[in-house]
C-alpha cells in the first residue's frame, strides 16, 4: 500500500490560514478520490471534504464548505487542504485519506482504504 | 442528516474474549455506504470492513460485520492484545449535497 505522507504541524494564529500537503510516497493517486478528515478531542472524525486529482473538482462538508479549499497539483501529484479564518476550535490532527473508485452497476462502495499520519494544526493566540 | 450512534461507549473484556459492538444509523444507511475502522492510540485510523461485511485486505477473520438497515454490528471473535483500540463506524449519504460522517467511537479496553 501506499504511504501518504503529510506536512509537518503547525501552530497558527487565530484569523490566519493553514495549508497542508498530501503527497503518496513512490506512487500516484490515479483513479482514487483524496478526502480530508479532522479528529478533534470534542468533535471526533469530521469529513470535510475531498477531490479526484485528475478530475480536479472538489466536495465538501456544508460546515466547510465556506472556509476550506481542497486542490490537487496533478505535476508534483500533490493534495492540500487550505483552511481560511482559523479559529482555536480547528485545532486539530488533519488526515488525508484515499477513497478508491468502486463503482458496479449496482453502485458504488463508500469508504477511505488509506490514511495519512496525520498533520497536527494548533490554533492557539 | 444521518446521524450514527455507537454503543457501548467503552467496552471491557480480557484478551480471548468476544467484543460485540453496533453503530445504529437515524435513518436507514445502504450496506455498502457502512465501513468500520479501528484506532489505536497515536496513530490514524486503519479500515477493517467496507460494504457492512467485508474485510479489508489483510484484515484478520477475527473481524466480522453484519447488519442492515439502521442496526450495524462489528465482531471480534477473540480479542488479541492488539486489537484493544478505538473502533469507528463510518456512513456515506448520497443526499444533496452528499458527505461522509463517523460514529463517535467505541473505546475497548483491557479488563
């Protein structure tokens, strides 16, 4: 399997931004979609949103939908995740996880197969 | 939106045992939108089922899922040292928008 390996933590000032990096180590991501999951002490696993790199469009959570972008640089074969006025409450480990095409005709499968580390974001003032 | 609940919140047994745990939805989930994934403590969630039943690659037997409809259900025949953790159900709804969400986790400890 594919090692996904994120950037490093950061520590942010509320009303800045963050953007993380995903990057599969000695593969691509061809076919498959790259999701973002948060895990907070409070909030558990959050989904927030994903894309399919060689599609280029991305989802998203309606709670993020208004201060997170998802994009893919198909060239280096990188995902990042950038999240806009930070508050302390996205304080955060931040996951990108694959979601492989299973689609039949009698539809598709829903699930993540492979995770990164995980990127540890600190809000903090 | 769907709203997954698991019980119990913690679960304790002694390796050998049998763990039983269900992630129940609020309104009925496709079987192949239900995915269970455990989390041992520091590192990132690992997939063990997709599709409510099957199991990821190189996933022990010991593992099972089951269930449809509301009422899901993870199975660990015998616990082995390793598997006490945290387990995680996970859905996807193909609303407008569509979105993924997770249950909040059942922790299984060592009694």
């Amino acid at each position: 399997q594919v090692q996904l390996v994120q950037s490093g933590a950061e520590v942010k000032k509320p009303g800045s931004s963050v953007k993380v990096s995903c990057k599969p180590s000695g593969g691509t991501f061809t076919t498959y979609a790259v999701n973002w999951v948060r895990q907070t002490p409070g909030q558990g696993l959050e989904w927030m949103g994903g894309i399919v790199p060689i599609f280029g469009t991305a989802k998203y959570a309606l709670k993020f939908q208004d201060r997170v972008t998802i994009t893919a640089d198909t060239v280096s074969n990188t995902v990042y995740i950038e999240v806009r006025s930070l508050r302390s409450e996205d304080t955060a480990v931040y996951y990108c996880a694959t979601e492989p095409p299973e689609c039949t005709a009698t539809g598709c499968l829903y699930y993540f197969d492979n995770w990164g580390r995980g990127t540890l974001v600190t809000v903090s003032s | 939106e769907i709203v997954l609940t698991q019980s119990p919140g913690t679960l304790s047994l002694s390796p050998g045992e049998r763990a039983t745990l269900s992630c129940r939805a609020s309104h009925s989930v496709n079987n192949r939108s239900l995915a269970w994934y455990q989390q041992r403590p520091g590192q990132a969630p690992m997939l063990l089922i997709y599709a409510t039943s099957s199991r990821a690659s190189g996933i022990p037997a010991r593992f099972s899922g089951s269930g449809s409809g509301t009422d899901f259900t993870l199975t660990i025949s015998r616990l082995e040292p390793e598997d006490f953790a945290v387990y995680f159900c996970q859905q996807y709804v193909t609303l407008a928008p569509p979105y993924f969400s997770f249950g909040p986790g059942t922790k299984v400890d060592i009694k």
